[in-house]
C-alpha cells in the first residue's frame, strides 16, 4: 500500500512538473509574439534622388534659402511643434519684395508642403464644421494643441504651447487657425505644393552631414 502511494504521489509530481514545463514555454512564446516590431529607420517611398537634386525640407533652417514657383525666400525663423507622437515644422519666409509667408513641412507619412499665406484682415473664427472664405468652402480636418520651440526671427517666445484648427477645400487648398499662448487667432490660407516646386539652398559652409 506505501509502495503504491509512493508510486502515486511521484507519477502526480512528474505530471505537475511536465505541467509547469508546458506552461512557462507556452508563456516564453507569447511573450515573444507580443514584442513590439523595432520602428523602421527610415522611410522606404522617400525619394532621395528628390532630396539630392532639390534639397531636403525637412532640415531647412534659419539663413536657408528656399525656391517656391521662381520665387526665392529667406528663411527668417523656424517653428518646431511637437503634440503627442506627431511633429510638423513651420519655417517663416522672407522674400526679396518683404512679402512673407509660412511653409510647413509634415510628414503623414508622405512629405507634404505647404505654402501658407496670412488673412490679417480675416473675421471668421474656427469652430464650425464648414467654413465660406474668399469664395470657397472649407470642410474641418483636425484641431489640437501642441507645445513648440522658435529659433531665429519669429515673433514668438522660445518656448510655449498653441493651439490650432485645420479646414480643406476640395482640390487640396487649405485654411488653418493658429494661437499662440494667450494670443488671438491668426488665420493663413494654404496651398499645397509639389515636390518639384521646391528647391532648397542650405547656408553656405554649414555641415549638416550629422543631421536627419
């Protein structure tokens, strides 16, 4: 009868351990299905021979100049606008006349540029969920707040939050309402560009061969 129980309780220990063996490597696989995939380091429909021939965009800086339609900017200041996990810059330009303009340089995940310019005399506010100016019809796309860093000449602090509205129109034009810190919002019209419309000419004796 011992000889039995004894038999008993180590085919249950050896049933008990097989068990355990099972579970942990069942767990150990589970663990490893649930790893995240490491972030691609780099974009692969990015158009590099663009980035040779044209200049790349998305390291334009103050002092730059940059080509937009044969018209040719100064880059006075640079905006970097960080909200969550997404980023976009906007670059205040300068041309040769005084006139000047925004560019903004997001990736979504496509290169998208576009050149925006300022309605100082505008009354609409954001809000509703279509908006009538300058004869078109703007349909509302995002809003949010974002915290940014300034560098060079842009009439801001160095540091601080914002918050905005985005409306498109069909055929890709743009409207966006912007306010930084306790300031009104200020209204700009956008119009989308090519790839090809921009040509970017980086200060002269800068090395930027560390930069992505």
């Amino acid at each position: 009868m011992n000889g039995s129980v004894a038999w008993l309780v180590t085919a249950v220990g050896c049933l008990i351990g097989a068990v355990g063996v099972v579970i942990a490597v069942v767990a150990l696989r589970r663990s490893r299905s649930r790893r995240p995939p490491q972030a691609a380091t780099t974009d692969p429909l990015r158009d590099h021979d663009a980035d040779v021939l044209r200049g790349d965009p998305r390291r334009l800086r103050p002092g730059d100049i940059v080509e937009i339609r044969q018209v040719s900017y100064l880059v006075r200041g640079t905006i970097r606008l960080v909200e969550g996990g997404w980023s976009w810059v906007e670059h205040l330009l300068d041309d040769a006349q005084g006139v000047r303009r925004w560019l903004s340089v997001e990736e979504d995940p496509e290169l998208e540029l576009v050149l925006w310019t300022a309605e100082a005399g505008a009354t609409v506010t954001p809000g509703a969920p279509t908006i009538d100016f300058a004869g078109r019809r703007y349909s509302w796309k995002e809003s949010g707040q974002a915290r940014f860093t300034a560098t060079g000449t842009t009439g801001l602090d160095p540091a601080g939050s914002m918050r905005y509205h985005d409306y498109q129109a069909p055929g890709g034009a743009r409207l966006s309402f912007e306010a930084y810190g306790e300031a009104g919002w200020e209204v700009a019209r956008g119009e989308l560009l090519h790839r090809t419309e921009v040509m970017i000419y980086p200060q002269a004796g800068e090395d930027r061969s560390g930069e992505h």
